[in-house]
C-alpha cells in the first residue's frame, strides 16, 4: 500500500512538472528559432532548459528543505519571438543568454544590483512585458485564419478545459494540438523522414554583440527577474514560504550560464507552477512538501530527454497551430501583466507609453522594442514626476 504522506507529494510534483512544461514548451521553440537557432538548435536549447531548470529545483529544494521549484522564462522566450535575429544571428543570441546568466548571479552576490532592479516601477515594467506578448497573443486569432479547419478544435479544447479544469486548459490545448498535428501527418501526405526523435545537444560557441547585449540580454534580464523572480517569491510568501534569495539567483544564474551554450536562454523561480509544489495538493504536511519539487525536478529532466520528440511534432504542425497554441498559453499572464501596469492611476500613462512602443515591435540601432518600451516608460514617469511635491 502506498503511503499516502509520500504520494501526495509525489502527484503533485509530477503534474507541477507535466502543466510547467507541456503549457510553454512550444514557446520556447519559437523563440530559439525567431533568435536564429535551426531545428536542432532550437531542440538542445529545449532539452538544456528542461534540464536546468530540473536540476535547479532539485538542488534548491533539497537545499533548503521547501518545496521551491524552478522554471524557464516564459516571458523571456516570448521576448525572443518578438525581437527576432540580431547582428550575429545564433552565436550572439547563446552570448546573450549567458551575460543573461551573468546578471542573475551577479543579483544574488550583489544587493545593490537586486536593489537596483526592485527599483525599476513595477507598472512600467509589466506594461513592456504586456507589449512583447500582445503581438503572440494573436496567434489564436490569425491562426484561425490561416488553418481554420487546424484551429478551431485547439481553441475549442482550450476553451472548455478553462471553464472545467483550469490547470490543465493549456496542456489539454497541446493535446488537441498533438492529434490536428497526427491526423494532418496521416491524410496530408506529410513527410516524417528528415524529423529525428533521438535526444542530442549542440553546443554553439558564444559571440558578444552589442546588439545581442541591449537587444536580448538586457531586456531578457529585466523581464525574468519582474515577470517571474519577484513573483516567485511573493507566490511562495502567500503559502507561507520564505525564499532565500542570493541562494535562489545564485543557484538560477549558474544554471542559466550552465545551459546556454546548449541554447537555453534562462531559468527562474516558478511562479504559476510554483503553487503546484507548495500548496495544499502537495500535501497536509507541509514539512514534506519539498518532495514534490523534488519530485517535479526529476520529471523535468526526464522531459528534457525527451525533448526532440516535442520539437519534431511542433516541426510537423499545419500552418497557424503552433502560433494558436502559444497565443493561448499566454493570454493568462497578458491579462495578469495589463492588471499590474494599469493598476496605480498615476503611473497609467507611463505604462500605455512602455507598452505601445513595445508592441510595435520596432527595432531602432538595431536594439530591441522592449528596451526602449523600458526607457520610454521610465522617461515619461519622470517627466510627469518631475517638480511635483
């Protein structure tokens, strides 16, 4: 008979795992590729993410004895979709990953860089997060013109999983997805034989560019540490957890570094997935709830090695499906980010101003919408700031 202090844990760290990374996998894949990483690429840095993140909610749980769990940067990834290939194509993205990687670490050794960063306006900050994903959220819509017949079923699926099983609205979206995408494989004609299903990493060496520092770095910096880091803790504070936090960046920024030669762009604290670990379903003891970010950890690298087979079925996918899928998993944190910026009535016009120009998408000397969604925002709060008691 299975000890039921032990499965409950368990189960939860298993499906903390499965929602985590079947909800934004697709993400990272078209990120990488946006960035100029090709179909192998784009695979090593999916399975390098996985892994790391894995291995960091391994070591951070076991560390500290909480159920702390680690994730890849969601909104980092789409930061990549939207800000495309850089002077120094895929070599200067795996550069940008790692000074990414830097930062972190350098957050947890050094407080006035983490002072720094809790300084930036949160509204500000989370209306550049809403700007880089307003564009990916469109994919529902557009995808629907493209492959209607692909679509609507990814759509439907989703919708009703929102409406009776929220957790698992966007995995059951993936599912949908997973049989458009066999169906069209099967009566389509598709061919299946250049698609390799066999785990493998590629290591790119490294080239740093300016372009690749202000356009992918800084901006994939600034948008994990607000978009998952500080709401990471403050997920994990509302269950009654405090995160250490130097041992959190270190562990995360050195896995980061670890990972981005192999394509990885960052990992985190988890925030959504986060609450998987450590609430309730984790278990009445709360002194065991460790096991499950244990446990979730294992799951992930175990997915991690499983990796090509994912991005072989997202390669196969009909026009318009991938996009839809992406689209859906992140309407959730679009209404969250729009909530946050438009929150404080006084900081409402610097954050429209961060948010249009970083969904215009515009590049100006070649550095990305979403640092200057940042800078504009920030100027404009302290044009309207200036002078006033």
């Amino acid at each position: 008979m299975i000890d039921q202090r032990l499965a409950q844990p368990v189960s939860a760290g298993v499906v903390s795992a499965l929602v985590g990374f079947t909800s934004s996998f697709v993400i990272l894949l078209s990120g990488f590729a946006a960035v100029g990483a090709d179909p192998g690429q784009a695979s090593s840095g999916l399975l390098a993410a996985a892994v790391t993140m894995g291995l960091g909610s391994i070591v951070l749980s076991r560390w500290t004895r909480t159920p702390i769990t680690t994730a890849w940067s969601t909104p980092g990834a789409a930061l990549l979709v939207t800000t495309g290939t850089v002077d120094g194509g895929w070599p200067a993205a795996v550069g940008a990953f790692l000074v990414t990687g830097m930062l972190i670490l350098f957050t947890g050794i050094l407080p006035q860089l983490g002072e720094l960063i809790a300084r930036i306006p949160t509204a500000v900050a989370q209306a550049m997060l809403a700007g880089v994903l307003l564009k990916l959220c469109l994919g529902p819509v557009t995808g629907l013109t493209e492959s209607p017949l692909a679509v609507a079923p990814v759509i439907l699926v989703w919708l009703l999983g929102v409406r009776f099983a929220p957790r698992w609205a966007v995995p059951l979206a993936f599912l949908a997805a997973a049989v458009v995408i066999g169906v069209h494989v099967l009566i389509g004609g598709v061919t299946t034989g250049s698609v390799s299903l066999v785990p493998h990493v590629e290591f790119t060496a490294p080239v740093f560019t300016l372009a690749g520092i202000t356009g992918i770095a800084l901006p994939l910096f600034l948008v994990t540490m607000a978009a998952q880091n500080v709401p990471g803790v403050a997920v994990m504070k509302g269950l009654g957890y405090e995160v250490p936090w130097r041992r959190s960046m270190v562990v995360t920024g050195v896995g980061t570094l670890v990972g981005a030669p192999a394509g990885s762009h960052a990992i985190n604290l988890a925030a959504i997935s986060a609450a998987l670990a450590a609430g309730p379903e984790a278990g009445p003891d709360r002194c065991r709830r460790w096991i499950a970010a244990q446990t979730s950890g294992i799951v992930l690298v175990l997915l991690g090695v499983a990796s090509s087979a994912f991005g072989a079925l997202v390669a196969l996918a009909p026009t318009g499906v991938v996009a839809a899928v992406a689209g859906l998993a992140l309407l959730g944190t679009l209404a969250a980010s729009l909530q946050a910026a438009l929150h404080e009535p006084a900081d409402r016009l610097p954050a429209i101003a961060a948010f249009v120009t970083a969904a215009s998408g515009v590049a100006i000397a070649g550095v990305s919408a979403a640092f200057w969604a940042l800078a504009v925002g920030l100027v404009v709060r302290w044009v309207l700031r200036t002078g006033r008691a």
